[in-house]
C-alpha cells in the first residue's frame, strides 16, 4: 500500500484500506453502543460540559469495533482524536473506515508491515507545526517509545549535527523507528521535544508497557506523566486473569476513557 494521507471531503486525514466499508463499520457500530452503557452513560453526563474541548488525543490501540466506541466517546466530549493501532493483525477494516469518514483521523488496516505500522503511529502523533498531542492512549508503549527515543536523537543531533543511524542496530524494527526519527529531523530538528513539551501525559495498559514506564521512572527519564491503567480493577480483575475475550475489550476501552476523561478533568 502507498504511504500517502488521504483526505476527507471535510479534509480530515486517514489511511485506511477501504473507505467503502464505513456503512458496514457504522452499522456495527451501533451495535456495539448497546453492549457498552458505560461509555454511552459518559457521553450523556459529560457531554453537555465538554471536558475535553480543544483537547488533542493520539491513541494507539487496536482499531476495533469496540475502540471505535471510545473514540466517539472522546469526540462526543469535544476531543480532536487521531489513531494508529498498537498491532498490525488488530484492526478491523470497517471501524477502522467507519471512524475515519465519520469522526476522527485514522491511520490503520489489517495485515499491516512492520514499516507501515510505524508509518501509522507517526501520523497519528502528528498534529502538525504547534507540536504533538495534550494526552496519549497508548497500548504496548510504541507511542511513548518513538516519542521519547526521538527526544534522545534530537539532543544528540544538536550537540554533534550526528543523525541517528538505522545501522547501529541490529533490531530490523528499531532501524525502522530510527530511520523515521532521522528522517524527522531534517525536516524539523526539534519535532518530538515539541511533543514532550505540550503532553499532560499518557495512559499505558499493558504489562509490559507498564513495567517500562516505571523503569524509566525509576532512571529518571520518564519525560510525561504516565497513569498505570494495567493495575486499575477492571482491567487487572477481569482481563488479566479470565479468557473472555468481547468482556476483556469492553472492560478495557471503557476503564481507558475512565482513565482520560480523569486527565481531563485535571487539566481543566
């Protein structure tokens, strides 16, 4: 597939793999509202006061039917949404076009490669010259990672002009993520502090996701706040520990909109 953005006749951007399945998308959808009063109960108590107004959200994490809930929940209380998903298997090709023509920028499609997942989380967290996102949605910590080993690149490059070389790693993954950072950097050599300036922070819900936040945290280069969403109830009670796989996304995107709106609201 082509690495181009596409836009919306509204002009919003996404690339997804086929627009023509949005009614499809959209019927599921609706669908899915029913089995979710918790995210449709946030929409109707919060909407009204829109917490999230002018608030720009990046969210990583798999582009299902039951995210596409989510994020209508966000735009529903006033948020600006763009998305990637945290695997490259995950999405579902009609949310995924559902969202895009309807509510929010999506840059995600099953089957994707290594360096087209990378492709989607850069243009999910680009928001463009004013800097990145205010919070991060992230599943895995991808978002968190690029950011944070783009700061590293871009504090190398001012004191020695160096680039970082895709080369130096013998990780086929990591020379992707780096030669998007190197790639980034001449075109804009302060992208990603620009991002880490303007974030409140980040929820992370995945084990090992989580356990990496904290040891940053713990070496001191954690750059943003970060909230532990693996350990709250609903998600460590219940989808860590029983194979009830539609119980366990549903738990979990209505436990992460908990998580964000609580951001929100201190930010406010």
């Amino acid at each position: 597939m082509a690495l181009l953005v596409e836009k919306t006749s509204n002009g919003r951007e996404y690339k997804v793999k086929d627009m023509s399945l949005a009614d499809f998308g959209r019927m599921e959808i609706e669908l899915a509202e029913v089995e979710m009063p918790g995210l449709i109960s946030c929409r109707t108590e919060f909407g009204p006061s829109q917490p999230f107004k002018a608030t720009k959200i990046t969210g990583s994490l798999h582009m299902t039917i039951q995210t596409a809930v989510l994020i209508e929940t966000l735009t529903a209380l006033g948020a600006e949404v763009r998305w990637c998903s945290c695997n490259i298997f995950s999405t579902q090709d009609h949310a995924a076009a559902a969202i895009a023509r309807d509510s929010a920028s999506v840059f995600a499609w099953k089957g994707e490669t290594l360096q087209e997942y990378w492709w989607c989380t850069e243009r999910a967290l680009d928001w463009g010259p004013d800097g990145g996102p205010d919070l991060i949605v992230d599943d895995g910590g991808d978002t968190t990672l690029l950011i944070h080993e783009g700061v590293k690149a871009e504090q190398v490059f001012e004191k020695t002009g160096q680039f970082p070389d895709p080369s130096s790693s013998d990780n086929a993954e990591f020379q992707i993520v780096l030669g998007i950072i190197r790639d980034g950097l001449k075109t804009d050599p302060k992208k990603y502090h620009k991002m880490k300036d303007r974030l409140v922070g980040v929820s992370e819900e995945t084990t090992t996701g989580v356990k990496r936040l904290y040891q940053m945290q713990a070496n001191g280069t954690l750059l943003f706040p970060a909230i532990n969403v693996n350990d709250s109830v609903t998600k460590s009670k219940v989808p860590n520990s029983c194979l009830l796989p539609p119980l366990f996304h549903i738990l979990r995107v209505f436990t992460l909109c908990y998580m964000v709106l609580c951001c929100a609201i201190a930010v406010r």
